[in-house]
C-alpha cells in the first residue's frame, strides 16, 4: 500500500521554510530546491476538462544548486542572484516562489523539493509522484491572467505550430502504420484546436512581451 505524504509537506513561501516536524520522511536524498522561470518562446497547448483547446506557459526549473546557472554557494547559504539576473537579462521571467509553487518533505538526510502539484507517495522502496495536471493548468492559466508571465507573441506560437504541422508531415508517410495514424490523427486534432485557440491566446488581457523581462 502506498503511504500519502500529500499532507506532510510545507508549502514554500520565499526563499527558505521548514517542514512540519514529524513529518514521515521520503526514503530519498533531497531533492534540489528550484525557482519557476518562463522563456516568452516557450508556450504549450492543452486541452481543458471541458474539451476546449488553450495555450499555457511551459515553465523551466533553475535549480538551486552551486557551480550550476552562476548559482553561488557563500557563507551561510546559497546566492542565486547572478542566475537569476543572467535569465532575466536573456528575456526570462523568474516567477515569484511566494505563489508557492515549492513544496518541501523531510527526506532522508535533509529536505526535498516538489512542484506543489506533484506529490510524492511511498510503495515499499519506491517512491510514486503523482501529478495533479489540472490543478497545475489552472495555476499556470492564472500566472497569464493576472499578467506575472505576459501574453505570448504571435509569432511564438506559429513557430510551435509549424513544429506540430512538420511532424504530422513527416508522420504522414508512414500514416499506414496503425500506431502511427492514431499518433497523426491525434495531432491533427490538437492543430486544429491550437490554431483556433491562438488568436484568443495573443489577445487576452494582461501584459505583453518586453525585452528585460
């Protein structure tokens, strides 16, 4: 039987929190503590409970780790501070860890690092993360709304759509493959819904794209 550790963690809210003591711990070392960042590039589409197609920010961890990204370890801690200019002077958004997308557990010697919507549950030695996909869509939905990540250019998701379009075309010869048409008629679906949903992504309220994000 798989142990839930779902009610054992602490959401993070800035840079550093404690778990609760007591708490069970993962059988597991730690697991890198990260911040949440969005190239204005990078957009994925998803298909919503109610069928409807939507673009969503795909977000990069940065992870806190020294020696990697110009994170630095000091005196007393870890400075991620150069890593995080250097992303945002490239366009980056770094998103705020107050939102509370960290979710730290007591592991084996110290703490480890979840997505908020990931959770970690034990199964004898191993160590099942499930994912609440809908819980974390909403989230990311919300980031664009309320205008922490800006709406996404044009031109950022007809680049994403040309991928999609060129690999039904590559597909498309082997399309006698039955594993293979199901991959494209899948695919089809999903770039008729993105390119419906494009024009309402590029166009919702909230900011748009600025260099030095």
């Amino acid at each position: 039987m798989a142990h839930d550790f779902s009610n054992a963690g602490t959401v993070v809210s800035g840079p550093e929190a404690s778990t609760r003591p007591g708490a069970a711990k993962l059988p597991e070392l730690p697991r890198h503590d990260f911040h949440l960042m969005h190239n204005p590039e990078s957009w994925e589409v998803c298909q919503r409970e109610d069928g409807e197609w939507e673009w969503l920010p795909r977000l990069k961890c940065l992870y806190l780790v020294p020696g990697i990204n110009g994170v630095r370890q000091v005196k007393g801690g870890i400075d991620d501070s150069p890593a995080r200019l250097a992303f945002k002077d490239r366009g980056w958004t770094i998103i705020d860890r107050d939102l509370g997308y960290v979710t730290k557990y007591p592991c084996a010697r110290g703490k480890s690092s979840y997505l908020t919507w990931d959770r970690p549950h034990v199964m004898g030695r191993k160590i099942i993360v499930r994912h609440d996909a809908v819980g974390y869509a909403t989230w990311r939905r919300g980031l664009v709304e309320d205008g922490t990540i800006p709406t996404p250019e044009p031109e950022a998701l007809e680049a994403i759509l040309h991928q999609l379009d060129r690999r039904i075309e590559r597909a498309g010869k082997s399309v006698h493959i039955p594993g293979v048409k199901a991959r494209v008629d899948a695919d089809t679906v999903k770039l008729d819904g993105a390119k419906k949903a494009a024009k309402k992504a590029t166009t919702k309220k909230g900011k748009r794209a600025t260099s030095g994000k």
